[in-house]
C-alpha cells in the first residue's frame, strides 16, 4: 500500500467524466470559455463573495504567481521555515518575483507564530534600502506538518500582517482537507480571517492537475493574467483545467474527498499510535500523519511493501488520499501489531 | 463553424481513453511512473536515437524552458520576426531566460532566411561585453504562416546556427502537421538535419494540453529538469501528462490527426481559392489558411456564424483541425461561392 | 588624435578639483550626505522644478534602472533600432526589469517618429494576455546618429505617448550637448515637452563616471532607490558621485563643456565634408559625427594615427569632446585635404 | 568622532594623486587601458599566481556579480547568517543571479562552521529536483562581526565546499584588514586555502570607490565581463577604477592603511573594555568593535558627539578607519572613563 504522498493517486472518476464530458464541440480558448466562467461563479458562491479566478495546473505555479503578484523583486515574503514554497520549489517564487526573499521562520507545528512574525517585522529595515522590503505573508493550510490553523489563528497572523500592510497567501494545497476537519466556511478561513489570495488545491485531492488562484481582493490581480501567460501557464484548451475544477465543486465532493482523507488519516494515525514505542510528532488534523516508529517496525513495513517517506530519523510520513481504502488502512495497522508484538517476545 | 484555431477544439478519443485509463492505481509522481518511461522509449524509436524528453502542459513553457536551457541571459536567440516566441508569447522566453533577447528577422512565408542568418550573425559582435551574445536560434515547424520547412531548409539553417556554434531549437507545435505533409520521418525533419531540441506539440493536434521537449544533445539537458520545476511545469501526477503523450503515439494516432487537418485544409483553402476575388497570401502547407476574401465575403461568412481571424486587412485565417467535419469545410465553400455569386450579380 | 569616442579623455579639471576637495572629513555614507543633497537642489534649480535626483556611476546603470522603474517585466519598451539602450547594453534594460521587451522602431536620423510609434502601439495588443503590454517610451537626446530631438519634437512623441498613458523616458547622455546646440533650456527640452525621466550625463562630457537620474514625477520613483541599492549602484562614499555632479553644475561648466565639443565638431566636420568624396550621413547637431570617407583617406589617416570607429562601409564616426584641441582638429583637416589631393592626382 | 563605519571616509590622497594622474591625454575605453592591465599584473604578483581582474566600483557589486559567476538561478548559496551579501544587498545576490536563494547558516563569531556547513550539504538534496541545487559557499573576512578566518578555518571551509564540488567566494570588503591582522600573505588566505574568487575591497579602506574581483580559476571567470556589461558595472572611463586601485597597491598602501585602521580598533577597544560594566561581544581582529556598553555610557557619548550604530540592545558597533586619529581614540576613551566614573560615584 502506498501511503507515499496524495500525489501517487489518480483522478476520480466524476472528475474523471467531467474532463470528458467537457471535451465535446469547439470552445473559445485561453479561458474564454463558459466552463471557466462558471467555476469562477462557483468559487464565488462558495466563499460567499466576489472574487477573481485563475485556473492553474500546479500547486507551485499557483503560489509562485499569486506570491509574484504580491511582492516585487526587491520584497521579502515570510512564510514558515518548512513551508514548502520555501524548501520543496526549487526556488520557484525567487524565479517568479524576480528574486524576492523568502524569510523562513520558525514556528511549532509547522505554524507561523504571531509574535514571532511580529518580531521579525519590527526590525525588518521598511523603508531601508540596505534591505529587502516586507512584501508579503504566506501561510499553508493545512500545514507541512499535517496541523490546521484555526479562523483565530489566521487572524491572529493577518492582524500582524495587516499592521504592516501586508497582503496574506494561503497555499492551500490541502485547504479541503483543513475545512473538512474544521468545519467552518471556506470564508471564515480565508477572507473573513484576513486571507487576500488562496492557491485553493484539488490535484491532490482527487483532480489530475488543477489548482485555482482565487484574489479576494481584485486589485491585487491586475498583473496575474500576463504572469500567468508569461509563464507558460495559461492553457489554451482552459476548459480541461475548469473541467476538473467544475467536477471537483460539484455536489460538494471536494468535501466529501477531503473527509475521506482525513479520516483514513484518523484510522491509520489512532490504530499505530496505540502501538508501543510509536509516537506522534504532530497531532494529525488533515491527512498527513507524522509519526515515530521503532526501527525495526519501519523496515518490517517497508519489506512488506508499504510505502511511505522517512522523513527525519524515525520519524516517517504517511499520506492517506481520498480513495485510500479502509481495509489497506486496517491491513498496515494490522502489520504494524505484529511486528510490534513480535519486538516485544525478542526483547 | 468554428475555424478560429486548432486549439478551440477538445480532445481526440483516444487520448481521452488513454488519460482515463491511466488513472487507476497509484504511481510514482513527478515522472518518475513507467509510463513517463515509455513515452520515452516510444519518442526515442520514433526519432530513432536516444534523447531526452521531457512533458510538459503547454507550448508556451516547452519553448520557453527549452531556450532557456539554451541561452544565458546575456544571450540572443535568433527567430523570425513573426515567429510565436517572439510575439505571442508575453515574453516568456525573456522570463525563463532571465532576460535574453530575441531577435527578430524576416523571412518569407514566415521562414527564417539562411543569408539573412548569417549576414546577422556575421555582426553580431560575438564576444564584444557590449552586445548580447549569439546563443540560440529557433524556428517553427510548421511555420506561423501556414508553410514547411523542408529537410533541406532546415538544414540549410543549422549549417549556419552550427557555423557560429549555436544550438537549433525547433518549435514544433504543429510538427505532426509537417510530418504529415512532407513525408520525411521526424529524424530527418529533427536532428539529421541539425536540429538539437523540438518542442513537439501534442495539444492543438489532439491532446488536452501536453507537449514533449525532445533532446537530441542530451549534453544540453542539464540544467532542464531543475528549470522545469522551479517554473511550476513539473506535474506531480505526470502520468497525466505521459498519458496523452503516449495515446497521442500509439498507432500512429499523432500523423492520422495531422493528415485529417491538413485534408481538410487543403480542401478548404481549394475551395475558397477558386473564388473571385480570392488570393491565397501563403501556399497551404500544413493546416493553416491564410486567404485575402473580398470584404463582403468576410462579412457574409461572419454573419452566418463562421469563425476566424482577421489578421491584416482582408487576409483572414482559418484553422482546420484533427476533428474538423468535410460537411463543414464544404458548407463554407458552399457559402463563400454563394456570397461570390451574390457579389457578382451586384456589380 | 584620438576622435574614437568622448569617453576615452579623462575628467575636466574642475571635476576633479570639486572630487578632492569633496574627499575631507567624515560625511555621512549612501546619500545621506549634504553634497548629494546639493546637487538635488542644483538640479531642482536647473529644471525649474522639483525633482526626485538619483546619482549613479554609469550610463547603463542610469538608464537601465530608469526603465526598470517604469516598465514591469512584461512590459514593452518602445526605443529607436539604434538606441544604446537596445544594441550597446548586453540587455541591461532587460535584466533590471526582468524581461521586459525593448522594440526597436526605424526612424530617420536616429529619431524616433511619431507616427511609427503610434501605429506601433496602435496593434500593440494592450490588454491582451499574449502580449507584452506597453509600458515606456525611451528617446536619446542627442541621439545615437548625433542629431538632436527639438522641443516639439519631443513633445511629439511625448503626446503620442500620453496618449496610450505610457510614461517618457530620455536617455541623456549627451544631454549637455543638445542643450548647448539648441538653445532651449533644460526645462523645455524634458518635461515642458513630456518627458518623466532623465538620465542625466556628465560622464562623457568631464566627468569621471557619473550620471543623475532625474525623475520630473516624484511617483515613478517610489521603487528607484531599492533598485539601485538592489543592482549595487548604491555607493557608499556617494560624496564622490555627487562631487561630480556639483563640479559639472557649478558655473555652468556643464554646458561650456559641451558647447567647446560641438563647436570642435562642427570645425571638424565642415572642414572634411568641404572635401571631394566626403558626404556627411547625418546633419551634426552634438559633438558626433557621421561621415563617409574615400576609402583611401580612410586608410591615410588611420595610418597617420587618427583613432575613429569605422562604422559601416565608408562611414566613420569621429566623436570630438570636451578638451579636444582645435589645433588637432585642424591638423586632421589639413591630413585629410593632403589625402584628398594625393588621390586626385593619382586619378 | 565618526566611528560609523570606516565609508563614511574620504579617499587616501595617495588614491587622490593617482586617480588625478591618471585623468590626462586619451586613453582606451572600457577597460582596454594600459591601467587596467597594470592593476592586473600588480594583483597577479601580489597573490602569486596567473588571475583574472574585474574591476567594479562597489561591494555589492563585486558580490553580486562574483555569485552570478558561481550559481544558477536554481542555485544554492551558502553563506553566514549575519553576512553581508544575505542582509544588507537589498537582495543583489538574488537580482544578478536571477533567483538563487542564500542559505544563512549559523556560526559563532560570525564564521562559518565546517561542522554545520557539511550538516546542510548533507541533506541538501544535491540532484532532487524540488529544491535549490548547491551552487557556491561564501564567506567574509574579516568577518561581519569583526574577526578574521585564519588559513586553517578558511581551509577547513574549502574542504567541505570541495567536497560536495562548491567554489568558494570570499567577500574581502575588509579583506586587507585581515591580511594586517594575520600577517599571512593574501596567497595563504585565499587560493592556497581553496578559495576560487575573491572580492578584493578597496572602499572601505581609503578609495573612493574600487572593488576588484579576483579569480583563482579562470574558467569560473567566462561569463564574468557580460554579467558586468550587463549590470551597468562596466566603466566607460575605467582608467578611473584601475587608478584607485593601483594607488592603492602601490607601495604597500593598502596594508599601511589597514594596519593603522586595525591598531586604532585594537588602541580603542582595548581602552573600553578595561572600564567596568564594558564586555567585547566578540574579539577585535579587524577595525571592527562589536562591544556592550553601560547604557548612561552610550547615552553620555552620542550626546557628545560620537557617532556609533546601536547593533543590539546595548551592544554597539564601532569602526576605526584608514585615517582614524589616535587623539581621537584617545578622546573617546577619556570621555568613557569620566562616564564610567561618573556613573559609579551615583550608584
């Protein structure tokens, strides 16, 4: 079973067959389209407000341009230490701004910490020309470290960034799996908690490639479109991209993908965490579990073809997906009691 | 009917079948599945060498990341002055280059010059810090005006890109057409001719967005994969991506398409050229039209739903496609004869 | 006699006195200094108006960073196919903006025309994705063909301009030298006739290496002081840029300057164009001139030492400065009457 | 006093003398001057070995380009936290690099530590492409926490650098500093110890404004003279840096000013930390002192005029010069001691 990443998944089958049925008949090009007209009319509904959207196929093309319309060269963009723009990107928003500066910083739980950034905005040189200029803040939701920022905790980091009139990012590449665990409003965790722009992810959870940039504040796009197209990521044949991002709204199943997720996460993190010597690093609040497992119960696992990353020492990740099954889910718990018993009559 | 471009139409079946069925079952992401390794293989028989191909989404990244693996930003790629990398493009190929300029040259039906080349290149102040430095030269295949370059054309170019040391890039975004038309195989269209890089296009033959960038010197691969990453074009699900490439392949679906688009182009442009008062501005060589009609004939084909650019004055173009219907092309010819009758009754 | 170009003399006394004198005491670093302010003050003086005043070393620098504050990356920068700024930079316009894209218009006597400019932003595509978006005008004053741009003529293009809402920028590094022809003062010949942005030269004309970016709109300068710090055009010891400046303004030393190295060019010119063979290419309005020569007159005085640029074919460009000595000027007439009259005795 | 920083200097008048000898009769443009080349012989002989020389008018420059040289936009660079080139460039680095990111690290006495360079390398994922690829490693010396790097710790940094195929660059904004200091020859310090480029600073220690970028390997040194073309960097009038820099080695010159600058900072340092309540937050082994006052101490000396940064709570910075006066010293450590006193009698 290969608990790996959400990203060795497929596509599911109703995104599947609304790519498909989207196929049929000409269609304007480059997002001209009707289909793209109505996702962004969905996405509207859904966060209950006006918003501009752009249809992408990458999570790093979503952050990279929304971080590029935020941040001119010269800018400093903080986000947490482990965010993945920040380590997993190859320098993809440096290549987008034209060399802004990512300022990592630390924060548990792969949370950006209020005071924290507060303090690194109190002495970041504004107005200084020896130094780059605060741009922007970004924040992941759910977090690398597989944790959810509650509507307090993002508007406890927008507060700081507003204070310092900074626009705030959401790279939600997991945001379903965060309002599926939350349940508040996709609005309450975006703009009504100070959030400006939102990489609102569906590749990983359950599309084939698609992520939409969603501005709450429009004039914060105005550049977008020609960074999109100057980047190649302006689809010609758009409505494949708003295909998948039709189906993945419709009849809410990004939710429901999202809840399955999560709780194959819940399943698979309560059933070895109740293991002996097996730990968890972080609470599990999405659908990444980070956990410490004895050595010997890694390598029993993987010799019996599980997959997952070592990640640090012991402690591995496992990912579950929106078509993880319970039953593989059951199966590696199983496993697991096995070869934690039998650790326990060798020693 | 909708003659605007080949990208307004969806995909071809087979591709679709292709990319449904790939979708069971995890695989590894970011390319590194066996299906990302057969398109590979398949390019690699089908050019008869080794190379090393990368897919990427759209026409726009293939040649802006290949150019960009090729140019430093104090380099000049030489393209024609029409050419889509230098005028519809936003400038992605100044993005991913960090600043390269492109030059443009003229050329008759949209083909690059090999005098014109070379009389360039020969004052092109080649390590003089005061001018950008020769770097690249790229041309489209087909051209941007409709027409081919014939193996010995090609050649004919690289024989003077080679004379200054410079890497061959070929934007082949309709290279299937080419194919189709000239009847050459693609190694002698590619790299017995001198070519070390082609963008080959897969979406406006067919494919939902997918393109492969083929390297012939894998020497000039290095700095690609990195490239592509940090410009948001690596898919994580990539199998979607291997997946059109490889139904695009199989069974010669790529140059059936092609053949079809460029069928019907050719009865189209027939057609129409036959009428009154009708002039072809470029021979038809692939599946592009590029057709001067009298004004009321515009108009009269306008109003009675048609679609198609203007491009200069009374030159429209007109885009056949691997899925245009024959009933079409000859419902427009039968409508542009009975607009020519009808004008010339008036006068 | 060294004709090759104005920057091969070294720096007018009074600079290099206004240089040492500068160099005593401490004085606060990065343009916090007392002289910098001066010079913002002389230049304000000189202009009649309020300016926003950037030193900088070089003419790259000044110019590039100008275009960098006016035109995003994808951007279109409208200059003469001969600017500096186009073909003498290796794409230092390019690189502080990131890819913006210089288009190179044609235009007598390396002028650019309004009505080309105008047609040229009239299909520029503004507001179509697939487009670099207009984004600056960039004239040079006197220009690279060593006329000079009138007030109304700057104006316009200036109006041109204004009407697509695209800022002016003038590349002055001969800007004294226009001036001294003219007549007109320095207001009128800028922003009484639309232009936003100077770079203003002294480098050529005395100076050691220094230039001032002037901007008449004190909100297109917001990001300017980043981007010079940024692009390591900030210096420490400003003291010593603006020494320069206030030196080169100081008793209008400025304009002697350039009004010595006109009149020197029109000696020389006049005095070679009275000779059988010779045609002047362009009218001599600055201290450069364009002119063609009988090939063995060519070869004459660069056999008796005479440094000059062959330009293209038979026409050279010989440059007179600020502290070229009329007797070298005549002594090269006088070679080239002997050259002149030895050749048509040979005939 | 003005302890500042050592640019808020004027120029040596040795450096005065030679820049004004070098402003008479004409001479090649752009660095083809016989200047230049002497400059190169001098640092050839001086560093003894076969270099190539770029001189460049500010650090940031020498820096910036210096990196641009050694690292690909997807780049790595690693660097001391508190370094120069990663705080206080207003992001040159990542400017002149198009995007590389700088990778601070931590290190006592604002060195780099062997032991934590290796750790990063180790996992810096070398060939993943999802981040950064290792690109360079640079270091300053003297240090910007006013030490210096001996041979052996300079050694011990090149190792681990060559180990994972790393040039090395060395930030020598003070580099003569540490040379006064160490009494090791400037070969001992850089290439023998495996340093590849070094930016030989000249500012900060009696020029106006002259840097010279030193390569130990030629063929890291290629794209050098375009980058700096390209940057605005490269002098018309370039006799004007190269005469800086001759002065400036001629007859010792450089090592004479930094001696004196150095045992001004050992003269002052040593008479503070000798009053109660005053600790050097690091040792003193260049110009600079990092030293922690009482804070009725700092408040007595800015009221009586001595200029100093506050670098953090009480600690501030002080920076002795080429032309810093002993009585000046003097002075100051009089003023401290009645401030001192001052303050025991009250308490």
């Amino acid at each position: 079973m290969n608990f790996t990443s959400d990203n060795v998944t497929g596509a599911a089958p109703e995104i599947l067959k609304a790519l498909t049925d989207a196929s049929s008949g000409p269609t304007p090009s480059y997002g001209e389209d009707p289909l793209t007209a109505r996702v962004t009319e969905r996405i509207a509904a859904l966060f209950e407000r006006e918003v501009v959207v752009f249809p992408v196929a990458t999570g790093s093309a979503a952050n990279a341009l929304a971080l590029a319309a935020l941040a001119p060269p010269y800018g400093a963009i903080y986000c947490h230490e482990m965010s993945h723009v920040n380590t997993d990107e190859c320098g993809a928003p440096e290549m987008f701004t034209a060399g802004a500066k990512l300022v990592g910083l630390p924060g548990a739980g792969g949370k950006l910490d209020p005071a924290t950034l507060r303090a690194t905005l109190d002495k970041s040189g504004a107005g200084n020309v020896h130094h780059v200029q605060p741009a922007a803040v970004t924040l992941t939701q759910a977090t690398e470290s597989g944790t959810v920022y509650t509507p307090a905790e993002v508007a406890a980091l927008a507060e700081v960034a507003k204070a310092f009139r900074l626009p705030v990012h959401m790279d939600g590449a997991r945001f379903a799996n965060a309002v599926a665990r939350l349940g508040y409003s996709p609005a309450d965790l975006t703009w009504r908690a100070g959030v400006d722009v939102l990489s609102f992810g569906a590749t990983k959870n359950g599309a084939l490639a698609a992520e939409a940039v969603v501005f709450f504040r429009p004039e914060l796009a105005e550049s977008f479109a020609f960074r999109r197209k100057r980047a190649g990521h302006l689809f010609s044949k758009m409505r494949f991209l708003s295909a998948q991002l039709d189906g993945y709204l419709t009849d809410g199943l990004w939710l429901r993908l999202a809840r399955h997720a999560n709780a194959m996460a819940d399943r698979l993190s309560a059933g070895l965490a109740a293991l002996p010597g097996v730990t968890l690093r972080d609470p599990v609040e999405a659908n990444e579990i980070f956990i410490s497992l004895p050595e010997p119960m890694i390598l029993g696992l993987e010799h019996r073809g599980y997959g997952f990353y070592r990640w640090d020492g012991q402690t591995v990740r496992l990912v579950t997906a929106w078509n993880t099954a319970a039953e593989d889910v059951d199966r590696m718990i199983a496993d697991a009691t096995a070869l934690a018993n039998a650790c326990a009559q060798d020693s």
